[in-house]
C-alpha cells in the first residue's frame, strides 16, 4: 500500500491511505502519509492521508497536520487538519 500512495490514478492513492490508517502509528506509515500531505497534487489524496494520521498516529503527526493547516492551498484539506488537530490535542 505504501508504493500505491506514491503511484497510481487518484482513486488508487486515496484508497491506500485510506487503507494505511490501521498502520499509520509505524513510523514509516506515517512518514509515507506525512510525505503525500506535504507533496500529493490532488487535494483528495492529501485529505485522505491528514484522516488517516488523525486516527492512529497521535502526537507525532502534529508537525505535519500543523503545516497543512497553514499552508495548504485547499479548503476541505485545511479544514481535515484542523479537524485532526483537534482530535489529537484538544481546543
């Protein structure tokens, strides 16, 4: 699943993070999800990585859902980390 993320049609991608969010606390899960929030061009496929982190990778994924939420150039992906952050650090 961890090549899918990387390559493939946009369903293929969100499909495998999706499918990641089981394994997402390893470190190089999240390494793979924290790399396709950062670089993925479809806004689907980033929203799909930022839930999957969300669910099962706690305090490490800050740094990066932090950063989506300030620099992502897409509203529904702003709005998950923001969602994300929540759920791991609270109001």
């Amino acid at each position: 699943m961890l090549e899918r993320l990387r390559i493939g049609g946009v369903d293929a991608r969100v499909e495998a993070a999706q499918g990641l969010t089981g394994f997402a606390g390893d470190d190089k899960t999240r390494e793979a999800l924290e790399k396709a929030i950062r670089s993925d061009r479809d806004a689907a496929v980033r929203k799909a990585a930022i839930e999957a982190l969300a669910r099962q990778s706690g305090k490490k994924a800050v740094p990066a859902l932090k950063q989506a939420y300030a620099e992502d150039t897409n509203r529904d992906v702003r709005q998950a980390a923001y969602k994300a952050l929540i759920m791991i650090e609270g109001y």
